[in-house]
C-alpha cells in the first residue's frame, strides 16, 4: 500500500472514516481486492494458468452449488467459462453484502492455504506473498472504514480495533492449540452469527466457546468435572484446582462473579430458554460486549492454564 499524497491530504482534513460501517463494500474497495486476487491468485496472463484456472474454478463453483445456481448471479455467463472474470463481475455487481463476503472468505482461505505453497506457482516468496496479501486486504478494509477483518480463515466482524487486536485476535490464538479446538469453532461460529445478525444464535455460541475452553483445561490437567455441567460448575472444578492460585483468590472473587454472571447469565436470560408469547429482541450491542466478554475469559483462563506449574 502506498501513501498517496491524496490520502496524506484527506487525513489533514479529517476526512477518513470514523465509524466501521458493515452494510457495504464500496466499488473501489472491491476493485482493490480484485487487485489482490490477481497478485496472489494469479492474473489471466499467468504462466502457469492451469493452477490459477483450477484455483477461481473451485471457488466459483463451490459458491455457485451453494446458492443452488449454474453461474454466479448477476453475471452474464461465458462460453467457455472464464471463471475468474466471472469471480470479478460478481465482486463488482453483487450488492447483497454478505455474499460479497462469501466470495472474499473463499477465496482468501485459498490464498492462505494454497498460494503459499511452493508448488502452487513456484514462486520462492510464496508465502511472504500470501501473507502480505491478507494483510493488505484487512488494511483495505481498514481504509475504507468496513467493519471485518480476515483472521484464521473466517471474515470477523470488528467493532473496536483496540479490543478486536487486544482481546479478540489473542483469543483466536490461544483457541488455536489441540486442546481447544472446539472452543475454537464455536467461538468462531458466534462472530459469523454476530456478522448475519443472529443475534440469540451468537449468545449461544459464546456460551459454548466459554464452557468448551473450561473443559480443554479440565481434560488436558486431568481434573475431575461433570461432562454435562454448566458454566457454573466449570468455573468451581477451575478455581478448586488452582488456576487462580490460592493467596490470589480473594482477589480474584469479583472476576468468579464477573465470570458466573456475565456469559452464563446473558445467554440463560436472553436466549437459551423460551421466549414466551412475545419475540425476544437481543439487542445488537449486548451481543458486541458478550463476544468481547467471552474473548477476556477465554484469554485469561488459558493464559492461566499455561501459567500453571
């Protein structure tokens, strides 16, 4: 990315967004990630072009068989089937945001798990290549004020930079060990939820995340817990157990408090029971503290497991 003189100019004049917004992809930001597809993905004058054809093959097809089509909607169709400007045209047409995100997703997992090999295109730097290209794809998101990052193969969405760098991101790569991986899809699964709009469905999976990750410590240092207990119940078998060492529990009484009450309590209250004659709304920013909430303790607790002799 390069620092043009009118970019230096609009950050004088404050005039660079302030606020993500989620309900759009501006056109130039598509065509910045079209631009990126081609420098990773490879362009149309590639030498090896079975790869790249294989490559924007896989993903067309596989969002064509998931929205049930033969060619991606919106566009006109090829006679020899020219998947990647049938990719682009769909990017730059497509205005229903989510599956302009379906595409990004896609094809930037291919790009973190294929291009970075050697073999893909024989490019030495392949994965200085992949890597650089994510990154330039969240600083574009970034630049034009779009509220998701690309981060462990899943479009997140963010609400504040400090606390998705400092909290979430940190969660992410704790939930990356073995022991964790369960936590780490329904964790991941809240965030898409959030992303949609499922705003019960999002609670649920923070519960699980929270729950899961009490269960990884509890199974990897063999301490004794019910397989069906409840948050509750994980969080006593954890404090028994010496996550919290002993002459710091008293100090750490209000964080048990903040544990058993926050997570547990705002999924129990607001969405995991039923919801009466009347619809439940849960409001958007209750669901933005909850992942947060649930992103703190999962940190805490597995940087306390680690800590543990």
């Amino acid at each position: 990315m390069v620092d043009l003189f009118s970019k230096r100019q609009k950050r004088l004049r404050g005039d660079v967004p302030d606020v993500y917004t989620y309900t759009e992809l501006p056109e130039p930001l598509r065509v910045q990630v079209i631009h990126i597809w081609v420098s990773a993905l490879g362009g149309p004058n590639e030498y090896h072009r079975d790869s790249v054809h294989t490559v924007y093959e896989s993903i067309v097809e596989t969002l064509c068989r998931e929205y049930g089509c033969f060619t991606l909607p919106g566009t006109r169709g090829y006679g020899s089937r020219d998947y990647q400007e049938e990719l682009f045209e769909f990017l730059l047409k497509e205005k229903e945001i989510e599956r302009v995100l379906d595409a990004v997703e896609l094809s930037f997992r291919r790009i973190d798990r294929i291009t970075r090999r050697y073999d893909y295109l024989f490019r030495p730097d392949a994965p200085t290549i992949a890597d650089g290209a994510i990154r330039e794809l969240n600083a574009r998101f970034k630049e034009h004020g779009v509220g998701y990052e690309f981060t462990n193969g899943e479009i997140v969405r963010i609400d504040s930079e400090f606390i998705h760098s400092e909290v979430v991101k940190p969660a992410l790569r704790l939930l990356n060990q073995g022991q964790y991986a369960g936590a780490q899809e329904e964790f991941l699964k809240a965030h898409e939820h959030y992303r949609k709009g499922n705003a019960k469905e999002a609670l649920n999976e923070c519960l699980k995340a929270f729950e899961s990750t009490m269960k990884g410590i509890c199974e990897k240092r063999g301490w004794s817990y019910s397989k069906t207990g409840q948050a509750k119940d994980l969080i006593q078998a954890c404090m028994e157990n010496g996550l919290i060492p002993a002459f710091w529990q008293s100090s750490f009484n209000s964080l048990r408090t903040l544990l058993e009450s926050s997570v547990p309590t705002g999924r129990n209250k607001l969405s995991g029971h039923g919801q009466g004659t009347a619809p439940v709304t849960v409001p958007e920013y209750l669901v933005s503290y909850m992942l947060h909430m649930t992103a703190a303790a999962i940190v805490f607790l597995a940087e306390a497991e680690d800590a543990l002799a």
